[in-house]
C-alpha cells in the first residue's frame, strides 16, 4: 500500500468518527430537583373573642420534606406528598391574668395552594400541657396591599358534639387546619407555593 492511498484511509477513518461523535446523543442532563413549598414568618393577630389587651403571636418557620415519613402500619412505607419539617411557635400574652402561654411544635405536614398554606404541627414542650398534641394552623400571604391572615385548629373550630349532646376535641389530623380567619396585625408570612411532589 503506497503512502498516498494510506493518507486517504486514515483521513476517512477519522471523518468516520468525527461523524459517530457528532451523532451520538448528549449525556442527559440531571434531572431539576423539584420545588419545594415553604412558609416563613412571624405575626401578631387579633382574635375578636379575646380581650384587646392580649398578644397572639404565631412563628411558622416549614419546609415541603416529601415522602420523608415512613408510616409502614398504615401501609405508607414512602410517607406521603405533604410531608414537612420546621417549628411552629404558639404566644398568647394574657394581662387580665398576669399569664402567658408558649408552645412549640414540630412540624410534620404542610400543604399549599396559592398564596395559602396549611401546616400541622406537633408540640413537644408548653407551659399549657398541649405535649404531644397536634396543631394546625393555616396562613394566608396577603396579596395586593391585603393583610396576612392566620387560622388555628382550637378555640372556635374542630368541635365533636356527641349524640349526648357533650362537646369534645377530636384530633387534629395532619395538615388539617381551618381557613385562616384572623388578621395579621403586626409582622407577616411569606408563602412558597409549589405542587406535590411525584412519587419517588
């Protein structure tokens, strides 16, 4: 084989694989992670069936954490979409009575939809034996120069009244809480909305 004919099957050789390259699909990019709903902040709200004089407060501070709550005896061995962690913090300053009320929780589900969240929470530590309760609360990002709104799962609604005619708190159970029916009169919320994650 002569030097030129060489040349000309190696060229060839080479083109064929520029070819082959240029053909080959690009590596897949990694997939986006998906978005994450969350609600951060704090506010003082005016509770019409409480004395002026009291101080409300509420601090939400939750994140989306999906799929992260194994529930096994209930046959969610992957937890569920709405699964959350953070901490939400419950102030009720009453002067009348010389008392003020905290409880901290434990964040365990929150959904959103809009400018709306509902958050459920369970307490580990209050100075109003609520250990071990779950609360929910909902929170309204207010909109258009619009007040935050916040709602509570105690004090006016989530009431059993049984066939006797007796009256009992039933549970709250997780991301359950009432539309948000009081005014945020001091501070606010910021709400990160986002869709429930696909399963794993």
């Amino acid at each position: 084989m002569n030097r030129t004919r060489t040349l000309v099957l190696a060229g060839a050789a080479a083109a064929l694989v520029a070819t082959l390259i240029g053909a080959a699909p690009a590596p897949a990019a990694p997939a986006a992670a998906p978005k994450l709903a969350s609600v951060h902040g704090a506010g003082t709200v005016v509770f019409p069936y409480a004395p002026r004089e009291d101080d409300i407060r509420f601090t939400v501070d939750a994140e989306s954490a999906p799929w992260s709550r194994p529930l096994p005896s209930k046959g969610l061995e992957q937890g569920l979409p709405t699964d959350a962690r953070g901490r939400v913090t419950v102030y009720h300053h009453m002067p009348a009575g010389n008392f003020t009320a905290v409880a901290e929780a434990e964040v365990d589900c929150m959904v959103t939809g809009g400018r709306t969240a509902t958050v459920t929470a369970v307490v580990k530590t209050s100075n109003v034996g609520w250990e071990g309760k779950r609360i929910g609360i909902s929170v309204q990002d207010g909109e258009r120069g619009g007040p935050d709104r916040v709602g509570f799962s105690w004090g006016i609604v989530n009431v059993d009244v049984k066939p006797d005619g007796s009256v009992a708190e039933p549970v709250v159970g997780t991301c359950m809480a009432p539309a948000p029916f009081t005014e945020v009169t001091k501070g606010g919320f910021k709400v990160t909305p986002a869709p429930l994650a696909p399963r794993p």
